[in-house]
C-alpha cells in the first residue's frame, strides 16, 4: 500500500504531496493537473513492471522515449530536473530523478537520472543509463516484491469498449482506453472460473436492469505487416486479414440481448472498470474522470460498489479524477483533495477536510456540498 505520492518539476506539479488512503478522488477545474497527477504516479510505477531484459526496461531507456522524454515532461519553462516519488505504508521510498536533456540517446557515459528504493539512510540506488543488466535486476527486487509495478492507469472510451475485438496473446488484457474487452469477456467466458458471474453481478449492481453477459464470434479485419522475400531482398507489406474475434452482448430486463454498440456509455464505461478490477487484480488503479456519462443514482451506487471491493480486496488502493459533487457526497471529507493552479508556482493540491470550515460544515454539508460552496481559492492560501 502506498502511503503518500510526491512531485516536483513534474509539468505543472513544481511541489505537491498527495497523502493516499484506499479510495482517493481529485476535484478541480480543468487543467489544474488532476490527470498529471495519475500521469505521473503511472510513469514512475510502470518501471517496476518493466520484466528485466525486455523492450521496456531501464538499460534499453524505451520508457523515456517518444512521450515520455524528459523535455516534454519538466516543468516549463525554467525547470531543469525533475523527480517522482512513491512511498510505502512502511517507510519504503521508491524515487525516480531525471535531468532535462538527459535522453538514452546521450554520449555514451552521461548520466541523465537516478533511481532509489528503500527506507531513508537505507536506499539502494540506480543510475541511468544502466548497462549492466545484473545490476538492474538486483536494484528492481525490491520495487516488485514490493508489487509497486501492479498498477493500471484507464481512460476508458465507449466507442473502443464496445469495438469487437481480435487478440492473439494466449491471455488477453483491457488495455488503458477499453481495448480488448471483448477478447477478455471471451477468455472469462471458456475460463469458467467464476469472474464472469462476478462481473454480472457487479454490473447489475450499478446499472439497473443488467443481467447477464455473453461473448460471441466476431469477424474482426485487420491491417497486419507480413515480410516478403524478392530476389533474396526481405520487404515488408501491408495486408489485410479477417480474424474471428469477438463481440459482447449484454442480457437486459425486458429487452432481451443488446450488443455493446447499442448500450449506453455510462453502462460501457462502468462494465470495463469492473473487468480490469476483476481480471487485472491490480493493487492500484489510476482512473479519470470516475463519473463520465454516469447518472447520479449510477454514481452513488458506483462508489458503494468500489467501497464493496476495496473491502473485499485488502490490497486495492483507487486514485481517481472527478467533477461532480453528486459522487463526492458519497466520499468522506478525506477521501477528496481539492487542485487548483497558482499561475507560475504551478497547481496546489490539499484535502477537502483541510478546509476551515470542514470540520464545522461538515456536520451538515457533504463533501460534494462542501466544494460547491468554498471552491478551490482557499487551496492556494498560504503557499509559501
């Protein structure tokens, strides 16, 4: 479990500290950084989930490419490093530090950051680049052991949650948009192990009305590259297959089978966050904006559904993004931290209970209340 996540120099994060307890939403207004903050807790953990040797590992330097290079990632404009840090319940810091120009494609010898794990005084420690593979399995121990790597980040979109879907990976995965929910729900389906009913029950929980769900054949087309040899000369070409996949269908009260492409949004989004949970079993999900497209009444019932897992699932912490006051009222004071933006000091983050007069309001607003009254002004005061 993680006790507390802190950022410095990360896009507009110069200097924030999130405390975190099992279930943790953050309100604000746009563009205050409330999606930078999953951003950020997700791009440090993935590299504890990096398997040593592979395409994604710290001696290949893969995870600081392309969106995740350093430059794009400081704080503009001045900003010339940054760092990420994740603390366990235990004292255990896991801590990344990255140099602005620093990139894998450096001369060889330059060091552009550092990695550190352990208690305070106790730590064991990465640099980057690393070419000895030895070395960084032995650093990297500690952070999976510790299961820091088992973390999902979902932005989930309708559309692409209701996609039929082909996989060829022996076990399929929801991937951090919905893709692949078909593939997942067909895998539950012959796997027989008792998730899929799981998940029915969980969705019925939340959306009146739903009842069972069945995953059928599909023809899925798809643009695969093929190497072709002409005149011992090796070419790659783009060809187009069919592939039997799958679809989903969902048994309503009254209507019979709906395929996915029929179901509402709030339906699609809520069944793909129960999956992963389900399928995933992650010890962190980092998930935006937890109410989209879902009634208030569906909210309500969301948030005790998440309450139920969390009880049921000793190890689950839930970092999620929110506006609306009507999920916050089913929150404890807490569980909110209110953002908002200090021009060029960057965002500014604090918990609702933080609030002057939380502990006096408190005894008759909710949460949701509560920020709809005092806003995120008061979040700023005070900043040194």
């Amino acid at each position: 479990m993680l006790a507390e996540a802190n950022f410095k120099n990360f896009k507009l994060l110069r200097d924030v500290r999130l405390p975190l307890g099992r279930l943790n939403v953050l309100v604000g207004p746009n563009a205050v950084g409330k999606s930078t903050v999953l951003e950020g807790m997700h791009y440090l953990l993935q590299l504890a989930a990096a398997k040593p040797g592979g395409a994604a590992t710290i001696h290949s330097g893969a995870l600081f490419r392309g969106k995740g290079a350093v430059d794009d990632l400081v704080a503009k404009p001045d900003a010339t490093e940054l760092e990420l840090e994740a603390v366990l319940e235990d004292g255990r810091r896991f801590r990344l530090h990255l140099l602005r120009g620093g990139t894998p494609d450096r001369e060889p010898g330059s060091e552009w950051g550092h990695l550190w794990f352990g208690k305070e005084g106790q730590e064991t420690e990465l640099s980057l680049p690393c070419d000895d593979q030895k070395e960084e399995q032995s650093f990297f121990e500690g952070p999976r052991k510790a299961k820091l790597g088992s973390v999902v980040r979902l932005k989930l979109h309708a559309e692409t949650l209701a996609a039929e879907h082909y996989s060829d990976e022996e076990i399929p995965g929801v991937g951090h948009d919905g893709e692949g929910l078909a593939s997942v729900l067909q895998y539950l389906q012959g796997l027989r192990d008792g998730t899929l009913e799981s998940i029915e029950r969980d969705l019925a929980t939340i959306v009146p009305g739903a009842r069972r769900i069945r995953a059928l054949p599909a023809r899925v087309r798809r643009r695969e590259k093929q190497r072709i040899s002409v005149g011992g000369q090796d070419f790659w070409a783009e060809q187009v297959h069919d592939r039997t996949g799958a679809r989903v269908e969902v048994e309503w009260e009254g209507l019979g089978w709906v395929p996915a492409d029929q179901l509402s949004e709030g339906t699609l989004l809520a069944l793909g966050l129960i999956t992963v949970v389900r399928f995933n079993a992650p010890s962190l999900v980092l998930l935006d904006d937890l109410d989209k497209a879902l009634h208030p009444v569906a909210q309500r019932k969301l948030v005790a559904y998440l309450r139920g897992v969390l009880e049921a699932t000793p190890h689950l912490q839930i970092v999620a993004t929110s506006h609306s006051p009507f999920l916050l009222d089913e929150l404890r004071m807490e569980e909110v931290f209110v953002m908002s933006r200090d021009g060029e000091r960057g965002s500014a983050l604090r918990r609702l209970d933080e609030h002057p007069t939380a502990k006096k309001r408190g005894g008759y607003l909710r949460p949701g209340e509560l920020w709809s009254l005092v806003g995120e002004g008061w979040v700023s005061e005070g900043r040194e």
